[in-house]
C-alpha cells in the first residue's frame, strides 16, 4: 500500500513540473508536425492601387476632343485658348497665316485685334488714375480747348462711350471690298494704284486731321445711354498722349506690353517691314480667301495709323493670355480699381457682372476676348478668315464656350 502511494506522489509531482514549463497562455503553441520560417511568417502587402488621370484631367480631355472637333468641322483658320487660371482646357491653332507661303498658324502668330485694343486704352487710362496724373471727372476743354460745349463732356462720358462723337471708322472710311464689288474687279492685284489713291485721298489720313474732325463734327451734346463710338476711343488715345507725354505706343508699350511681357504684340502702324509670320487677314466670300496684306494694299490704303487707341493693335493668343492674367491679378494696378469699371461698358469691356468680354474686327479678322472673375475661365478666339457675319464668329464662341464648361472646376 505504501508502495503505491509512493508511485502516484512520484507520478503526481513529473506532472506538475512539468505543467510548470509550459509557457502559459500561449494561443498559438508550437505544433509538432509543423514547421515555420521567416517567409511563412511575412504579411503580403496588399496590391498598390493604379494611377490614371483624374476626374478633372478626364474631363478637359473630353472637352478639348469637342472643341477640337467642332472647330475642324466649321473650317476654322485661327487661334483658339480655353484657360482655367493657369490650366489649359484646350489650346490649338488652325488654317494658314499666310497660305502662299505656307505658314501655319500657331498660338504665337500676330492678329490684328480690332477693337480689343479699347481695353488696353482703357487700362492706359487706369494706370494714369493710379499714378494721379488724370482725373476722369475732368472736362474734355482742358484737353482739346477751342471748341464750345466741352466743359461740359468728361473722360469718363468717353469711357463709358456717352460721349456722343459717332464713329468716326463709319463716317470716314471706304470700303476697298465694297468698290471692288462696285467695279467688277476680281483681284486686289487688278486694282489700279492711282484710281484706290485718289479715292481715298479725300479722306483724313493723319491722326492731327482725324482729331479735327471728330471734335468739329461734334453735334454738342453728350448721350444718356451708351452708344458705341469709335471716336471716343479715338480721343482718349489723345488723351494719353497729352497727359503722358509720350506717344500713344510709347506709353502702352513702356507700361503695359513690356510689363506684361507681351512681345509679341504692338502696333499695326510700326509693321516696317511685315512681322514674321503674321497673320494675313482672309475675307471669305464664295468661299474664296482673298489675300489681305499687312502692308501695301490693305493697311495702307485703310490709313492703319487712324485706327490707333481704337483697334490699332495686334497681338497674339498667348499674349492676350498673359494680358489677362495681369489685368485681373493686381500684376498693372491695385484689383480694387477694378472696381471702376462699372455699368454694362466702361474702360473698353462689355461688362455683366463677373463676365467681361469683348470682340474686334479689322477687314479679315475678328476677334474674341472674355473673362471670367468668379472661376478664372478665359476664352481667347482669333481668326483670319472672316467669316460671312459677325453672328456667325460669336456663334462660334458660344459653341467653344458650352464644350468647355464640363471642364471647368
């Protein structure tokens, strides 16, 4: 009997050690049949999710492809940019420069830019403010004295076009189109130099005689409601001048072009010779292009120095690009001056609320220039095709416009 206890108290204590040894709480014990190594006991990581373009990226993508399709499909010839601050939607160049020779168009080539020359007059203006050299609630009589009933027309009646001095371009100018038509003649190169001479020579050629005319010609009172006048643009560039002491190119080259770094832009009157790969102005008619020079034929017998601080200008898609973002950005004058430019036009911009925007026209070209404060969204369109009405370009730009809006943040 006392053997037996013995061997159970024997058996009873391995037991117990034994129990001891063992590590406790251990959920996952060594198991005797299994094996593990390191690379048994390495996690593998989860596939990195694969990169594409964004939803935004996708979307200008898409509005790029229509645009660029609707265009090719209306035989468009010119430079089109849709910019979103410094995003670009779509940004492409179409036709010829000048078809004889082969040159395309690209963003970088000159257009005459017709009346979005009155903006640059207009910032010309601002930046006169700024610097208290100008007062636009001064008399036109301190400016131009000797002529009755100007002390009671101001330099903001001209910028807000209720000057009342007509449109000199309209009263003045003769149609070299309309005589062709008049005289049968097919070709400028059938025009005979003499006879295009003497018909325009009774005009005034000269920006003297053209300020003469338009105050002279002045039916003495100024307007309650806007009414578009070339000739009020006409004199606040002898405004400028008078104010400035400089010429009209000499200020907006010293300080707006070159501020901006528009160097690609200037003055149709200082085109000696051609500027390189320039944009020949094309009239569509029949659906034949009819070849317009920058020199001889066209700008010269158009009197190009009478379009002055009214259209005087050419410029080019990027630069008109670079010109927006200083214009709106604080890059020419505080944004608050901004506020300045107010009613529906003022300061050479049609103006609805947040959207500014206007178009130019010079034989052969047509312009079209819009903003947008509230997102940033620019929309730059030169041609130099003319296409057979002005309707018919804006209703171009309205297409441009709604295929580029999906793209917009």
């Amino acid at each position: 009997m006392k053997k037996l206890l013995t061997i159970f108290l024997v058996i009873l204590f391995i037991f117990t050690t034994l129990s001891a040894c063992a590590k406790p709480n251990d959920p996952n014990p060594p198991s005797s049949s299994t094996s593990t190594s390191t690379a048994d006991q390495t996690t593998t990581p989860p596939d990195e999710p694969t990169t594409g373009p964004s939803e935004q990226e996708l979307k200008r993508e898409q509005a790029a492809k229509k645009i660029d399709e609707y265009l090719s499909e209306k035989d468009y010839w010119g430079a089109v940019l849709v910019r979103q601050r410094d995003q670009t939607i779509f940004g492409k160049a179409y036709g010829m420069a000048d078809a004889a020779q082969g040159i395309e168009n690209t963003l970088d080539t000159p257009f005459c830019v017709g009346s979005v020359t009155k903006q640059f007059t207009g910032a010309a203006i601002l930046t006169l403010e700024m610097d208290g050299k100008l007062d636009t609630l001064e008399a036109l009589d301190k400016f131009f004295p000797g002529y009755d009933g100007l002390e009671n027309v101001t330099v903001a009646d001209l910028l807000a076009m209720k000057g009342g001095f007509g449109d000199y371009l309209s009263e003045l100018s003769i149609s070299i189109v309309d005589l062709m038509k008049k005289e049968n003649i097919a070709s400028f190169d059938d025009l005979d130099e003499a006879w295009l001479h003497e018909k325009l020579n009774t005009l005034p050629m000269d920006i003297g005689s053209v300020e003469e005319y338009i105050l002279t010609n002045w039916g003495g009172q100024t307007l309650e409601r806007f009414s578009y006048s070339n000739s009020d643009y006409f004199l606040l560039g002898r405004i400028i001048e008078k104010v400035s002491g400089m010429t009209y190119e000499e200020y907006l080259t010293e300080k707006l072009l070159r501020p901006v770094g528009m160097t690609n832009s200037g003055f149709l009157s200082s085109i000696t010779p051609a500027v390189p790969d320039s944009g020949g102005g094309y009239v569509l008619s029949n659906w034949q292009n009819i070849c317009l020079e920058y020199t001889d034929t066209f700008f010269r017998h158009n009197s190009v120095d009478n379009l002055y601080s009214t259209g005087g200008l050419y410029s080019t898609a990027n630069d008109l690009n670079l010109w927006l973002d200083a214009y709106f950005n604080g890059k020419l004058f505080p944004k608050s001056m901004l506020e300045k430019v107010a009613g529906s036009y003022n300061y050479g911009w049609f103006r609805e609320g947040l959207f500014w925007e206007h178009t130019g026209y010079s034989l052969g070209f047509r312009t079209f220039v819009y903003y947008n404060q509230n997102n940033g969204n620019k929309i730059i369109m030169l041609t130099n095709r003319e296409p057979a009405s002005y309707y018919l370009f804006y209703e171009w730009y309205r297409k441009v416009s709604y295929l580029s809006g999906p793209a917009l943040q």
